[in-house]
C-alpha cells in the first residue's frame, strides 16, 4: 500500500506534529508514504525527511487551480492508493485529485469543527463534503459534522497520540521548591494566552510567600501584544517568561509542575496529552475535545474565559503537592493506554484496509 499526505504547512504546530506521528506509524507497518506540502522550508520538513520520507512542494502559486494542477501532476507521477489530507482547508485538493485521478482520499478535521469551518467560510462546506472520508481528532468535532448532516460512516475518530511515552524519557519534575506554570502554544487569539497572563499576576498576589514561576512557551502574532500587556499586570522576570518557540518542549516539560490551558476552543490538544505523558497536573478550559482526555481524575476543568475559575484551580495545584503529584500520575497513565503510537498504528491499518477492501 502506498499513502500520500497532502500538507497546507509543515510549520511547528499540533496538526503538523500529528502528521509526523502518523507517518512514523505507518513506516513501522512498512506502509510506504510520500508528503505534498504546499509550503517549503518550514520546520518540519527536516523532521520528515530525517524519517526517509520524500517531502514535494506543490505550492508556488495563489491559484487554487494552478496548485490543485500541480498536485494531481505529482499524484499521477507518483500513484498511491490513499491520498490523506493533513489539514481541514486541504481537503477540496485532496478529495479532486482523488476523484480525478481514481484514488481513495481522506479528508481531516483537526479541531472542534467550528472554528474551521468559521475560518474557512464558503468554502467550508466543500471542505467537508467533498472527500469520500474524513478523519477527525475528536468526537465533538465528528457530533457537530453528523448534525449538520454528513454520513456517520463517512468519518472515523483518530485521536492524537504522543510519541515515545514509555521509559525515563517522561517523569516528574523535581524543581527544588519552586513550582512552575506553563502555557504551550502558539501566541495567537485562539489560545487566549492573556487570560494565563492575569491569571498569574492574580495568583501572585493571593500567594505572595510561594516561590511560583510563569512560563510562555510558544511564540505567535500576539507576543508583543501580550509582553505589552504583562508589563501593564506588573509582572515579568522571573515570575513570568516568554520563551519564544522551543525545538525541544521535552525539556520545557520536566521543568514543568502545571500546564494551563486557556484555549477558547479546541480539538485534542496536543500540549495535554504531551503534559499529562510527563505526569504534570493540568488545568484546562472546558472546550472541544478536552473533556475527552481531562477530567476530576486527570485534571481540573474550568469555564472557558473565567479567570477566576483559572485562579482558583492554579491557586489549588500549587498549594496541594500530594494533589498535583496524584493528577499527574493518573494523566500519565492514561496517556500511555489511550494515545501512543502502537494505537495509531493499528487505528490507521485497520481504516486504510477498510478503505481498499469497501472503496467508495
């Protein structure tokens, strides 16, 4: 069998991550795979290519029709039987391509579907009709496709996985009295990393004996928006750093005690699931697919937007060691069962063999 992946970027984000995940599933089933991106140079191009995996820009030009050309070139040059796509707003490429050419294609749902399909506009509709299947990383996500009307059969949940969970690779993290909290993500509005922001000058005011450090991991469109603001709540280093964007979150993770998610909305994200497999506690908005993976056993959720609730669960966490250490251990555990890479090899195996014995 041979799959190709239809990618909108390779930039450092959730998606793109997943992506490598993917293709580091199949290559252990000794499935051969192929990448067509519409960007090149980004960052995770050199990670794909580092598996052996060949990377081909399609990209080059604006015009819809100028770059879906491109693609069927390539896919008719280079036949597959499956062509995947990576992203919701790829789907339209994938799903021609495919009908042209005579070859299965995927579609994707990468988040809640909603915010999709608001940042995708008219075209939404297509992105989601369009492919014979969709793949999606949560099931709110397929809940709200299926109300709208798509086929239930027409979409398979596969939930987001993180990589290498078993060993000393993961662990608690030992910070010498100091307790840290961190947000991970892109510093766009999405993530509502202002919330986090007050959040922290709050609980350094209740709190104001406890050695607590806030860190920013991530780096996006806002962070001069949001240093701004920061300096406006009075604080900065050391109790509050931006990181930038990090290569290696690994290390930002063991150095880690919290993880708080601020997220207006969500799919599944990866920065839970890559917390809890380093057993840090979690803190997380109520949105998507989150409550899926966090809940009074892994977690402490909250209403999206209310700083207050954000607050108090941090205020709890950072006061109650035994607390933090209990919820991470179990979010551990359960990533280990529920999202690790021997579980993507077989959800995929058993969708791509669906496909080639029922094509559609």
């Amino acid at each position: 069998m041979k799959v190709a992946f239809l990618a909108g970027t390779l930039g450092r984000g959730g998606a793109e991550r997943q992506l490598i995940y993917m293709l580091q599933a199949l290559k252990a089933e000794e499935i051969e795979t192929r990448v067509l991106c519409l960007t090149k140079g980004e960052a995770f191009e050199k990670d794909i290519q580092e598996l052996g995996i060949d990377v081909d820009w399609v990209g080059g030009s604006q015009n819809q029709f100028v770059r879906l050309g491109k693609i069927i070139q390539n896919v008719r040059k280079h036949p597959v039987e499956i062509l995947q796509s990576a992203h919701f707003f790829t789907n339209i490429y994938a799903a021609l391509t495919g009908r042209i050419l005579g070859v299965q294609n995927i579609g994707a749902i990468r988040s809640d579907m909603l915010n999709e399909v608001a940042s995708n506009g008219f075209f939404s509709k297509w992105q989601l009709q369009s492919p014979q299947n969709l793949i999606a990383n949560s099931q709110i996500a397929i809940d709200r496709a299926i109300k709208i009307g798509l086929d239930p059969k027409k979409i398979q949940l596969v939930r987001n996985v993180v990589g290498n969970i078993e060993g000393d690779y993961y662990r608690l993290s030992n910070n010498e009295g100091v307790i840290r909290i961190l947000f991970a993500g892109r510093l766009v509005h999405q993530k509502r990393c202002e919330l986090f922001i007050e959040m922290a000058s709050k609980v350094l005011n209740r709190l104001p004996d406890v050695e607590a450090e806030f860190i920013i991991a991530g780096d996006g469109p806002l962070r001069a928006e949001l240093e701004r603001f920061a300096r406006e709540q009075g604080i900065g280093e050391p109790k509050l750093s931006f990181l930038g964007e990090q290569e290696d979150m690994a290390e930002v993770y063991r150095k880690s005690d919290i993880l708080v998610l601020t997220s207006e909305h969500e799919g599944t994200p990866n920065v839970i699931l890559e917390a809890m497999a380093h057993g840090i506690a979690v803190v997380a908005t109520k949105v998507g697919g989150v409550p899926d993976i966090v809940n009074e056993r892994t977690g402490i959720l909250v209403e999206p937007a209310n700083v207050e609730e954000l607050t108090a669960a941090a205020t709890k966490l950072i006061l109650d060691k035994e607390l933090r250490q209990e919820l991470g251990s179990r979010g551990k555990e359960y990533v280990g069962k529920n999202h690790s890479i021997g579980y993507l090899q077989d959800r995929l195996k058993c969708i791509y063999s669906d496909l080639m014995r029922n094509p559609k």
